[in-house]
C-alpha cells in the first residue's frame, strides 16, 4: 500500500487570500482585517511592499553558448520589472554554475555569501547548514505568511512543501518544488534509426539485441553517415556516467522492491547504493568498453565534447531526458541532420528488462529542486513573494514559453506553438529543459489549460521535429516508469547524512570512471569489491543502516509495496 504523507495537521491554516476574496484569520495568531495583515508585514492592500524591498535570487547557468548567463538576460530583466511592479521587490541575480551548484552554494553559505533563497538537488547540504545555525526555519514562515502565497500552493501543493518536514522537531529547512507531468527526468535511450535501417537491423527490443545493434555500429562504421574518420561512437554516455545509464541501472534493480528498501537506498539519486544493480550494469559498461562500443574519453573530457559527437551525428545511442533529441537547447537532432544528413533521426527504444522481462525503470517522487533561505537573509517575506511570483499560472506561461508574438503564438485550444528559434531574441533563448535554470523549483511543463492544449504545446514545442515523434517518446518514457514514492516523510533526520553528499558523490564518480574504464573484463569482479567496500566504509553504509533504524522507529518492522503508475 501507500503511505500517505503527514500533513493533516496543516489542513486547517485558512483559505488562500487570492481565492477567497475577502478577509480571513490573519496569519498570526492576531486575527484580523486584511488592513492589520498590512500594517505588519509592510504590503499594502495590494500586496506591494510600501517601502521597496531588495533580494537576490540564485539561478542557474549551464555555460552554454545559446545564450550567456541569466542574470544578464531579457529573461533577467523581464522578472524583475515584473515584480518590482507587482510587489515593489528589487531583485539582483546571483549566477550558480548548474554542475557545481551544491558545492559552490556551500562554499557561499559557510562564507555567508549566498544568495537571499537558493535552489539545489542537495538536500543534504542544506541540513548540514541547517545543523550549523545557517537556515531559516520555514515552517514558521510558511504559518505566518500562508495567505499571501496562494500561488506557491496552488502549483506545489502542501504535500510537497512541506516533504522534508520534521514533525518532531516542527523544522523545514527546504521547500521541496515540484516535477510536473510531462515525464521530465523520466529518461529514455535513443538509437540511429538511419543506422538501424542501413545496415537492416531490427529495433532492439533487449538488452543482447541493443549490444547486437552497437557492435554492428562499430564494424560497420565506414558506411554510416556522420562518421569521423570512419569511426563512430556506438553508445554515448559523459562523466556523470550513473545518469547517462540510468535505464540499465535500474533494469537491475528488484522490480518488486518495497518502499522500505527504497528509502534504505535512495540517499543517492544516481542509485548508487543499489549495490547489486550498480555491479551488474557496470560489468555490462566494462564489456562494452574494453570491446570499443561506448565513448572512450567520457571520464577525461567535458560533457559539451561528447555532446558535439551528437550534432556531428557520429554518437549511435544514448540515454537522456524523454526530450533530449529534440530540446531547442540541445539540438541534437536539428544540428545531427546538418552535418549527416535530412535522414538522420533518433527513435526511443526499451531494450533494458528486469528479472519480469519488462521495460520498467524507477521514476523518483514527483518532487523538484528544493529551496533554501540562508539564515543571512534578512527579507524572507520578500523572498517568500518572490517565489511564489515565481509560481504563478501566468509568469509560468511566460518563463517556459516565452511572450506570446514573440517566441510563440496561441493555438485555437490555448496552448502554445512555438516560433522558430532564429526568430527569438538572442538575449531571450528558451535554455535547458523549458528554461528550468531559471527557476529550478518547477521541472517540466506546468500547463494551466486544458489536456488537449497541453498535448499541442508539448507536441509542437520542438522547433523541426514532427509532433508524432514527441509523441512517441513521451509514451515510451510514461510507459516504461514506475513511479516509487519515497513516503517515510515521518522518519527522523538522518544525522549519518551531514556533509556527506559531495564526498560520496565523488567516490561514486572515481568507482564508476575504474571499473569501466580503468579495469579489465577479468579485473572487473575484484576491482568492483575493492572500491564498492571503501564507498561503504566512506559513509554510505552508516546512512543505510541509520535509514533502516529510522524506518522502524517511525512505522514498526514493516514493508511496503511500492505502488507503480
């Protein structure tokens, strides 16, 4: 069964200020008018500060060449005359690098230079601050302040608000944002169906007919259009070679896992501590390593140089966002046909089956980045505003959009069809996964209108690419994922935890780029138990063991069915 999270005790905080209309208990424990609400937080009846208030806000920068960073964008510009007319807030950008977004926000949080509200996949960083007197509480704020962020709950909901929420304690030291329905950070792998068809090979429906596919890419690489000096890249993955495998990773984990030995496992969202699946899908990337089916340089060269070998189009397969071929950010597929040719294309395939013989692969809750207010912010109201700005249907629209006659044009339905992107400013691109680095809070494309408009947009977001293979793709990811809850919002804070995310990162990056590319097929099995025991010894196993403790605490010697969607 699913356990329903802890929130009951929330219900009762009052109507949205937005909703209702008219006056409601004020949010502290003084009731009254809307004019006492005003007189204490210093907005007026229009929700504008009186006295301008000044904020700075993280957003993240990928270092791409669409466009230069965000805080010196139209995109910049545009929010913050936005808000300064809606709630009278200045806001100055402070720009993250998005690779090392959590260890240059830690490094700024400890020198007391953070950003006014930060947004980061690290939780674990932020309980470490939180530990050491460096976070502001929120779940006071969000008490106090409830009624004026009617958006911020509209769009994320209190379940997910309030998801890291220590009822012991009364401590929320993130806001947990929100993974929206169109399958972002659902993955899945591409393959050339150009090269599928030259050299008259089926579309690989298992794991034996994908390595099939990929050795025939190899020995036949002379004849496959988007070759660089007759050879090709069989199978694509970078650095971060945990997510770029991620469907075969999870091919190996227990299809009938319970939601207990998923929280015991899940610190590490690359499923590194799944320890059996990470052994068996690494002796798989050795294999294919030391017979030359998989990039040779992906743990010694940046990401963006294989990525080129993409557009180049001389990359036959990899694993990557439910979009990736077709992102106006990436244009793998738009540039792949410059350079090799009109035919060139990217289909989804699901050859990676589990002991049941299915293509199912773990979808992680349905929760976004998480953000964070260093105990140096003096103007949490402010911030608070800022975000739920942030999340209204409206500034939503835009920011994944664009403006309307100017990156897009309504449909007849509502929804949004997308105008060429050498028609959008330069200072205006759309960049990452629906300008998400702008706002990493909400992933994937929030749509405040009908499904039949949500469809439209989703299928013509994609600048020459035919809806039908949008289409395709984003059944496939939502076919082949099982969404597994990580329920146990209950559980204590896990002390084991502190300060060990970029550490055990690591860890994880040097095993992986050893036993893939720095062993042999006869080393493998050794090399593996050697660094997986210091990767335990490092750390990862006292979380495991704390995480299994916790669990019996809060909910008894008890599993749970993970429910799949």
């Amino acid at each position: 069964m699913r356990k329903t999270k802890f929130v009951g005790m929330f219900a009762a905080l009052g109507l949205m200020l937005a909703a209702c209309g008219q006056g409601t208990d004020a949010p502290t424990e003084q009731a009254g008018s809307g004019e006492a609400v005003v007189s204490e937080t210093g907005l007026d009846e229009n929700g504008r500060f009186i006295e301008a208030r000044t904020i700075t806000v993280g957003v993240w920068d990928r270092g791409n060449d669409i466009m230069g960073p965000i805080a010196e964008s139209g995109w910049a510009e545009w929010i913050q005359a936005e808000i300064l007319e809606r709630h009278n807030i200045i806001v100055e950008f402070d720009t993250v690098p998005r690779w090392d977004e959590g260890s240059v926000q830690s490094t700024a949080l400890a020198a007391g230079t953070a950003a006014d509200v930060g947004f980061t996949f690290n939780n674990g960083m932020v309980q470490t601050m939180a530990g050491m007197g460096g976070m502001h509480n929120l779940h006071p704020l969000l008490q106090q302040y409830r009624d004026l962020l009617p958006n911020l709950f509209d769009l994320v909901g209190e379940e997910l608000l309030y998801w890291n929420f220590d009822a012991t304690t009364e401590e929320l030291w993130s806001l947990t944002g929100r993974r929206t329905l169109d399958g972002v950070n659902m993955t899945n792998t591409f393959i050339r169906q150009d090269w599928l068809e030259i050299l008259e090979l089926d579309v690989p429906s298992n794991l034996e007919e994908f390595e099939a596919a990929l050795i025939a890419f190899r020995d036949n690489a002379d004849i496959l259009p988007g070759n660089i000096d007759g050879s090709v890249v069989p199978f694509f993955a970078d650095s971060d070679v945990a997510w770029g495998t991620r469907n075969l990773i999870d091919s190996f984990i227990d299809p009938d896992i319970t939601e207990r030995e998923w929280f015991i496992r899940d610190f590490d969202d690359r499923r590194f501590m799944h320890e059996d699946a990470v052994r068996e899908a690494t002796r798989v990337l050795n294999r294919w390593f030391n017979e030359d089916l998989m990039w040779n340089d992906f743990a010694l060269e940046e990401a963006s140089v294989g990525q080129d070998l993409i557009r180049l189009g001389n990359v036959g397969s990899f694993t990557g966002n439910w979009n990736a071929p077709f992102s106006n950010g990436t244009r793998f597929t738009t540039d792949m046909r410059l350079n090799a040719g009109e035919d060139a294309d990217w289909i989804p395939v699901a050859p990676f089956l589990n002991s049941n013989g299915e293509a199912r692969s773990m979808q992680p809750e349905r929760t976004g980045a998480f953000a964070f207010l260093p105990a140096t912010n003096t103007e949490p109201l402010a911030t608070l505003l800022y975000i739920d700005f942030m999340s209204s249907p409206e500034v939503q629209n835009v920011i994944q959009f664009g403006l309307e006659g100017v990156h897009n044009d309504r449909t007849p339905n509502g929804g949004f069809a997308m105008r060429p992107q050498a028609e959008w400013p330069e200072d205006m691109q759309i960049v990452g996964t629906m300008n998400s680095d702008i706002f990493p809070f909400i992933l994937g494309i929030h749509f405040d209108h009908n499904e039949q408009a949500w469809l439209e947009t989703i299928a013509a977001s994609f600048e020459g690419i035919r809806p039908e293979q949008v289409d395709a793709s984003l059944e496939l990811a939502n076919s082949t994922h099982t969404l597994v809850l990580q329920n146990a919002s209950e559980t204590r804070a896990i002390s084991a935890e502190e300060g060990m995310s970029e550490p055990l990162n690591d860890a994880r990056q040097v095993l992986l780029h050893a036993v893939i590319g720095g062993t042999s097929v006869a080393d493998f099995e050794a090399t593996f138990n050697s660094m997986y025991q210091n990767y335990l010894n490092l750390g990862a196993q006292r979380i495991m063991d704390e995480r299994a403790e916790a669990w019996v605490e809060a909910y008894g010697d008890v599993d749970w069915i993970a429910d799949a969607e």
